[in-house]
C-alpha cells in the first residue's frame, strides 16, 4: 500500500512498500518550467508527496509528446506505469512497466521499472514471475549507482525472501541496504528490514542495544512509521518470551503515536498485539476489545494477518465465555482466513523453490552446451591428430556430460521432495495443519457420500509450556516426538493424523464409532502415560483428549474441530490425562475415561454443550 487511504491494499507489500516510496523520492523539487527534462524530474520527486500534482503534471505532459526524445518518451511511460499501479489499475501498469524493462535504453529506469513490476506482479498473485524478474534484477544491480534504482530492488529482495522463509538472505540484502546508504531513511528501513528478517527467522537473543539503534536512526530522520515498525517488532518477541509486561509498556506508550500516523496495517497489528497480551495477563476484557478493534481495522483493508489472529483470540474469548454459537462462528472465520493465508504462503513459497531450480538448471544446461560445442570443436581439430588421444579426450567430455545429466537429475528430485516437505511437520514428519485440513475434509467428503461414520481426536500434551521451562527446548522436542511416534503405533492405515499447532495434534478416524474411537483413544492415553520411565530424561508425558463424532455434528470439519475442541478444554479443566467425549444435547451420555484409566465417578458423562 503506498499511502493510508490512496488505493486498496496489496496483499503483498505491507509497510515497506510505502517506506520505499517515501525513501526514494527525496531529491529536491524542481521550480515550475516549461523544460521537458525539468518538468519529468519535478513529476518524479512529488509523486507520493504531492500525487494530485503529479498527475496534473503528467496530463500536461502527454500532451507534449511530439516534443519528446526516446529517452524523455520512456521516462514518461514509466511515470505513467507507476501512477497506474499507485492508484491500482494493475493490469495497465503491469504492460506499461513491462515495456520499459524490456525496451527502455536507461538501465537504471529499467532497474526501477522493475521493482515497481515486482509490486504489480506480486498484487497479481503472479509470485513465480515476480522471483523471476527479481533474480535478474539482482544479476544486473552491480553497475546500477543511482539510490532510486538500488534501494527499492534491494528491499523488495528483502520483503519477498522474508515472506518465502529465506531470512538469512533477506537480513543479508537488508545490510547490503545499510552499508550503501549509511545514513537518512534508506539507512533506517535498512535496519527495519533486517531486524524484522533476523525475529522471524528465529533469533531470540537479538541484542537490546540493536533495536534501540535502529530506532534512533529512523527517529534522527523523522521516520516515525519505521521506528514505530520496529517497536512493533520488539514487541513480537517479548510476547514470544513471554515478557508480558515488556510488550505492554511498549505497546501502551508508543500506541496513541501509531494511530496518530494513520497507517492501518500497522494500527491492526498493534491491536491484536494488544489483545495477545492482555489476554496473557488474564484481563478478558480488554483482549476482546483491542481484537474487535483489530477486525475493525483488518477487514476494511483485507490485512490477513491480524485478521487470523484476532479471529482466533475471539474464538478462545466467547469459548471461555460458554458462548458456543459465537465462538462457532469465530473459528469458522479464522479456519477460513488462516486456510486462505496458509494457501498463499505455500505458494509463496513453491514459487520461489520453482523459480531457484529453473536457475540453477538453465546455468547446468548452459554449461552443458558449452561442452557439447566444445566437443564438436575437438573432433573438428582433431582430424590430423592420433585417434587414441582424440577418443580420450571426447571420452573424458562425455563423462562430464554424463555428470551433469545425473545433477539435472538430482535437482528434479529434490524439487519433488520440496514439494513434498511442504506437506509435512518439520519437527516431526507427520502432516502440517495445511495438509491435514485438507486430507481431513477430503475422508469425510468420501464417509457422507458412502453413509459411514467418523471421528474426530483432538490430543493436547498437558504441561506442555512447564517441560519447555523446565528441561530446555530439546528435551521439549524429543516430548512431542515421542508422542507422535506413541500415536503412530495405534493407528491404521486409513487414518489422517496430523500436528495442529504447538503440542496439539488430530486424528481423523473414518469408519469408527463413537465406542471405538474412545477405546483407541484411551489405549494412546495410556501408552504415552507408560513412556515416561523408558526414556533417559524420565519427563512425565500425558496427554488430555477431545472427540467428536460425525452421528452428533455432520459431516462439516470446523464443526468437528469446535466441538472436539471444546470436549478437550472440558479434559483440561477437569484435570487432565483424560479422554472426553463431546455429543449434542439430544444424545446418551457416554462415559469419560480419567487417568487411572477408569470411567469417572464425580463426572460420569461427557457432553460440550453442558
């Protein structure tokens, strides 16, 4: 988005977008006249401060064509490009940018042309083409000297290896950023770039004193939204670590600044960081307004993000509430949100892999022609020379031929494996939420047309967050590996199985009845209750279980996981390393099993709608 307010949001662009605007139109505007030259560098230096101006300016200047060089005619079209995208009329910027990088003598305008494109194409969903225009961007950056070219290619390579997981790179174009601007607001978006690539990429111990840094930099050149950007960042990693009251007095003190500014992704981002930590501290109530404040805001400008959150923290909200219809519809926004955004992430992601293989297979397949031209070469030079020396020579290039053709080969298969690994837990190899969602919702689409019940499992590892604590993250890992291998011993081959989030987990059991599903159920139970004194650590492993069934709820997979849900939260309130069964008020009770492994005597039944 280039200003609050000036067009729709880019699903893609987020706050940098506008910082690289604002950044790479500081050259000094050029007094009124008549000069074509002068009037194009006048439209240039006021787009975004003065866009209403510029675009008088442009009007007059389409009129003077006839009076215009080549290079004065692509500067203009260029202009034109950028207007179009800046007030969202994607399709005819994406043809007028594409034309000036394709066909603009100035290598520099093609270099801005670019970034621009980048922006167009990513609002597209077109994210291969974007990685592709990105990469020979960067492979042509090198000569380019003018900082309105640099800068906006080095922060959208930033930006967009950031969204795909690639933070190290991302941070590393960040500081390539710091180092060739060292000073005023490149100097600070740089260290914004950086600092947001180095949280995410999972660096928990970032130094205090860099934060602060990158604040004062971006203060020192009145950059209120960068600093302010940052502190948001200061903020996610205080609630990560579960520094409460940290993120609270940031949030609180810089809060009042952030609407001031007028930005909404970062004024929803704000608020639902609000609503995460009064929600930590206990105080319900603020939780739930700063998260309605936060839909609010996100709707209105489709920012996916928050919006996820916020939706999830309502959820849990209305849940503890007890009131089951709204937090119905809660979870089904946020089921819906989150399968969107997870869908656009992927492929994110798959684009970029896609992008990196063509690559680095088009520089082996160079290469390969190169040794095919060579060997033509050496059977032409070799006509008066001894046939064993010749043959030893085309036999050794034959080899390198072979090589190469089994690398082509190895490079298709680890895309296929990529491809693969995208479907997966990376901790523990079995299916991501993603996948299990889908492979879920598929076996149920099959079990209503074929008449045939299903159940639903929901597993929590109890005490999870104090194990984390107590004995370290690996010791944490090895917990839930333990628990999915315990898991994989009881299920049969029909059954999707797959990490939620977190310690959560789900078992989709097709074909089962209620009866059934709560036997297998309880014999997990008790198996992950007799791991602990089989492992060196001796960590207590339990575990609380939700189910529900598709006789009591259909066939619909949110309202399995909501009422299975809420059969868990009931297991975890009522003392955990339990299995309880969720059914509508119009169903038999069914007895709930406690954890010595016999039914309750104070709680005999099980039912979420109590």
């Amino acid at each position: 988005m280039h200003a609050a307010g000036s067009k729709r949001r880019k699903p893609y662009a987020g706050i940098f977008l506008l910082l690289v605007m604002l950044a790479s139109t500081g050259m000094a505007a050029v007094h009124a006249s008549n000069d074509i030259t002068q009037l194009l560098v006048q439209a240039d230096s006021i787009k975004t401060t003065d866009n209403p101006g510029f675009v008088r300016l442009l009007d007059g200047l389409e009129g003077r064509t006839t009076e215009m060089s080549e290079a004065q005619k692509w500067r203009l079209r260029f202009l034109e490009g950028w207007q179009a995208d800046y007030s969202g009329r994607e399709d005819k910027a994406k043809s007028l940018l594409e034309a000036v990088v394709k066909q603009a003598p100035d290598n520099e305008l093609r270099t801005r042309a670019t970034a621009a494109l980048i922006n167009v194409l990513g609002v597209q969903h077109h994210y291969e083409e974007a990685f592709e225009y990105l990469d020979r961007a960067l492979e042509n950056l090198p000569p380019v000297a003018d900082q309105g070219a640099r800068f906006p290619i080095l922060g959208e390579a930033s930006q967009l290896l950031s969204e795909v997981g690639q933070y190290d790179l991302a941070a590393g174009y960040a500081k390539q950023i710091i180092a060739d601007y060292p000073k005023g607001n490149i100097g600070c978006i740089g260290h914004m770039l950086q600092l947001h690539a180095e949280i995410r990429g999972g660096q928990k111990r970032i130094a205090g004193e860099l934060f602060q840094k990158g604040i004062k930099r971006c203060l020192d050149v009145g950059d209120k939204l960068a600093a302010d950007t940052i502190r948001r960042d200061i903020a996610v990693l205080d609630l990560q670590q579960d520094r409460t009251d940290d993120a609270l007095a940031i949030l609180q003190a810089t809060n009042d600044e952030v609407k001031g500014l007028n930005y909404q992704a970062l004024t929803a981002e704000y608020n639902v960081l609000l609503a995460q930590a009064y929600w930590k501290k206990g105080n319900v109530a603020l939780a739930q307004k700063y998260a309605m404040a936060t839909v609010d805001v996100a709707s209105r400008s489709n920012l996916t993000e928050p919006l996820i959150k916020a939706y999830q923290l309502l959820y849990q909200v209305e849940q503890q509430y007890g009131n089951l219809r709204e937090a119905l519809a809660y979870h089904e926004k946020y089921v819906a949100a989150d399968k969107e955004h997870l869908d656009d992430i992927r492929e994110k992601a798959l684009s970029y892999q896609i992008v990196k293989q063509q690559v680095e297979t088009k520089k082996i397949e160079l290469n390969e022609l190169n040794k095919q031209n060579q060997i033509l070469q050496l059977q032409q030079a070799l006509n008066g020379k001894a046939v064993v020396t010749s043959r030893l020579y085309i036999t050794l290039l034959l080899t390198v031929l072979a090589s190469i053709a089994f690398w082509l080969y190895r490079l298709k298969r680890s895309q296929l494996r990529f491809m693969r690994l995208a479907r997966r837990d990376g901790l523990t190899g079995i299916f991501n939420r993603q996948h299990f969602v889908e492979e879920a919702e598929q076996t149920l689409r099959y079990a209503a047309k074929s008449l045939r019940g299903a159940c639903l499992v929901l597993i929590d590892l109890d005490h999870f967050k104090d194990i984390n604590d107590t004995h370290g993250h690996v010791v944490g890992d090895t917990a839930l590996k333990r628990a999915v291998s315990v898991c994989q011993q009881h299920l049969h081959s029909c059954d999707v199985f797959g990490r939620i989030g977190g310690e959560e987990f789900g078992i989709l059991l097709p074909e089962s009845t209620l009866i059934q599903a709560l036997e297998r159920a309880e014999k997990i139970r008790l198996a992950l209750q007799a791991t602990t004194n089989d492992t060196q650590d001796h960590v207590a492993l339990t575990a609380s279980f939700g189910i529900a069934s598709t006789a009591h709820y259909g066939y619909d997979l949110r309202r399995l996981l909501l009422a299975a849900d809420s059969a868990l939260y009931r297991a975890k309130r009522d003392g955990r390393n339990r299995v309880v069964i969720s059914m509508d008020e119009h169903t038999p009770r069914a007895p709930t099993y406690t954890g010595n492994g016999k039914l309750a005597d104070k709680h005999p039944y099980a039912n979420s709608s109590e």
